[in-house]
C-alpha cells in the first residue's frame, strides 16, 4: 500500500511535517524518486544524505522487514555518534486505510505482515559481548491520525460483550436494585467473559503532523464523548539481532535472548538512552511500531498506532554484558509532562484487582476501570477498553503480602471535555 506518492511532476503530494530538520531529510528522500514506486522488501533501501549529515532511512515506502533474522543483511550502517533517521510504517500496516477502517473490516487485516520495522542498522564496532546504547533524540508522526483496533482473540479481554446487567453497575449497595440478596452487583465486563464472543471496534484519534507533545483528540465512535489524551511519542518496538540463528515473529519481547523487540515500553520517549546486549556483528538494529500515546499495559492490544519518524545516536560500549535491556528514561511517567495543571488537578481515578494471581489482578483492575468509564463518564464499552489502553497505566502496588498482591489501575480524569 502506497502511504506516500509524487504527483506527476515528481512533487511530494502528502507530506509529513515533522519539524525542521526531519521535514528536510524527509523531503530530501521523496527528492530521491516516487516513493510509492519502491519495491517491498528485497530491494536495496533508499539511504539517503539528510541536514547536518544525518542520514534517513526508508521503512515508510517500502517494507524492510517483518521478522526477526540474525543473518538479515543491513539496510545501513553507521559509526558510533552518527545520527540517523528511521522512517516507519504503523504496527499493522493499514496506513491510510486506518481513516475509513470499520470494524468488520478490521477482521480482515492480515496478522503475518504485522509490525513492518525499519532496519536493520549496522553500527561499526559493535561485537557479541558488548552493549549497544541507542539514545532516542526524536520522536515524531509522519501522519495527523493514530487508530486503536480491538479484535476478538487479542488483548486482556479480546472484543468485549455487553453484560445486559450493566446498567445496574451504579448501584452499589445490595438493597438498591430489586434483588435483596448481598453480593457484587454485576459490572461492565462480565466476569466469565471469554475469547472470541464479542464485537471489532475502531477508534481514530487525532493530531498534527510532526507533534510530539500536547494532546490527541478523541471522540468516541460509538457515543461522541470527546477526551484530550495526552501524547508522549515512542517506538514499540526496538530491538537488536538475536542471539540465535532461525526466523522469528516480532509479537513476543526477547524472543531469542535479551534482544529487545516488541517490549511496548512507554518510557522510551525523547531523551531515553536503551542498552541492549548486542549478540551479532553490528549489532543490527530494528525499530517499528510507533506509539502516539499508550498506558502502562496497553491492554487491549494496542496503544494509537501510527507512521512514525525516530531520530536515533548509537554508541558501543565494550565489553559489557547485560542479560536483557536496560534503560535511563526522561520519566517514569511520560505523559505527565504533557498534562498542564489545569488537567492534573483533577488527579486520576484509581481502581485495584487484590488476589494471588497478578494477571487476574490486573484483569480485574482494568474491569473496575472500565466500569467508572461506562458509568461515570457514559462511554461505551469498547470506547472504555480504548481509553484504558492508550491513557490508564497499570502497576504493581505490592507483592510483599501474601498470600495476595495488589494491581491498581490510574487514569487521568482530567482528559474529559
């Protein structure tokens, strides 16, 4: 699918604003020829020159790469302190498509060309026994749009059903609703709620071309209930080659040793400095998947999905040995820097899952959340799931008193209009 193209004149018909010198080197390799007329992966990536000496490398016209390969030939090489571009495509590769994308058509997306990634990149110097450092000094969307798709057999829950009691869910004491009995009113997602059993949805969200900071805009697509949901751009997944030889989906995080991959892991925003233990010659480096926003769990499979452009630096440390990625993040808490006072001061709305099984817990946690969406804010079901995917952030309160653990669950009350 074509996500760019020239007009007749060779001139750049969409183009990604994403700030001065990304717009350049952007610019720079539609110069080069119709990127639409590139071939997928197979051929030789356009490298190309960028501001400064910079260099771009082409994964948002073509398809590199969507699997892990240790013996993968490099799109392109770098020294230690080099800067250099990564152009990507969306995790499940729909583009464009994303904008008029209906949830019986999400069902049709094909699951092997998900997580198109950009690279790899070779970095001089860079041996088994060392460690990779990929210090993130950008992270911008090549489009105005990001999409949330929720399908039957993925995420927490997969597609959600309705619990025809949900409406009771405002009631919280016993004597309040016709049956006297004492027990737990029923909530938003029944608790026996299995794979396979409930509805696709889509959701668009949107934003400027090249922002990185500020909000996205949300308006429900079941309801219109509109939300600010604040951004923290970053990439889902970044890896390094594996450590052992064979093909591998990108799905699952370190996949073959601690390679990296699709980690999810929202604090590698601007400014993030990721070590990777590097098991192969070059170390061979592969971004994808970028992430508009997401909340710590992005638990129904995605986060706003969108093309995104990482502006990245790597350096080599020798020597070193780490059994799995480590990072220095700019915050534990992303988003917040994008939260003015005026929406922090509402705080967040807090909910917990308490037992001896820390999935179930988290489970729990995000129906309870769920549940104060669809009650308290007159969102729907899936809008509610949605929301909890890309804005509340699960974490471990405590594993300390057994025999249960506590999982909570925050999100921002301030993101509604």
């Amino acid at each position: 699918m074509c996500f760019v193209h020239s007009g007749a004149a060779g001139g750049l018909v969409q183009q990604a604003m994403i700030g001065g010198a990304a717009a350049a080197a952007f610019s720079a390799v539609a110069g080069g020829g119709p990127i639409g007329g590139m071939a997928v992966a197979g051929g030789e990536p356009d490298v190309v020159a960028g501001p400064g000496g910079a260099r771009v490398l082409d994964g948002f016209g073509q398809v590199l790469h969507n699997r892990w390969n240790r013996d993968l030939a490099p799109a392109a090489v770098v020294r230690p302190g080099e800067v250099i571009q990564l152009l990507c495509r969306d995790a499940l590769d729909i583009g464009e498509a994303a904008r008029t994308l209906t949830p019986e058509g999400s069902l049709t997306i094909d699951l092997a060309g998900v997580h198109p990634m950009t690279g790899p990149v070779e970095v001089e110097g860079a041996e088994p026994g060392d460690i990779l450092e990929v210090e993130v000094l950008d992270v911008s969307p090549l489009v105005d749009f990001g999409y949330v798709v929720i399908g039957p057999t993925l995420g927490m829950f997969g597609s959600l059903r309705p619990d025809v009691l949900a409406p009771f869910t405002a009631f919280t004491e016993p004597s309040q609703i016709s049956d006297p009995s004492v027990g737990p009113v029923p909530g938003a997602i029944p608790a026996d709620q299995p794979f396979n059993s409930g509805a696709p949805f889509v959701q668009l969200f949107t934003f400027e071309r090249g922002q990185s900071s500020g909000f996205a805009g949300f308006v429900g697509a079941d309801t219109g209930r509109r939300a600010r949901i604040p951004v923290a751009p970053f990439m889902g997944i970044n890896g390094v080659a594996p450590l052992r030889k064979g093909m591998y989906r990108s799905f699952p995080p370190n996949v073959s040793g601690g390679m990296g991959g699709n980690a999810d892991i929202r604090q590698f925003t601007k400014g993030a400095r990721i070590q990777f233990p590097v098991y192969a010659e070059g170390a061979k480096f592969s971004a994808g998947d970028g992430h508009m926003a997401q909340g710590d769990g992005e638990v129904c499979v995605t986060a706003i999905e969108t093309l995104m452009a990482c502006t990245l630096r790597f350096s080599v440390i020798k020597n070193t040995i780490i059994a799995s990625p480590r990072a220095i993040v700019p915050a534990a808490d992303p988003t917040q820097l994008a939260m003015p006072a005026e929406m922090l001061s509402h705080g967040y709305y807090h909910t917990t899952g308490v037992g001896p099984d820390l999935m179930e817990n988290a489970k729990n946690a995000v129906r309870d959340m769920v549940d104060w969406l669809v009650t308290d804010q007159q969102l729907s079901l899936h809008e509610a799931y949605a929301l909890c995917s890309v804005a509340g952030d699960l974490k471990i309160s405590e594993t300390v008193d057994l025999p249960n653990w506590v999982v909570s669950m925050t999100l921002p009350r301030g993101i509604f209009a």
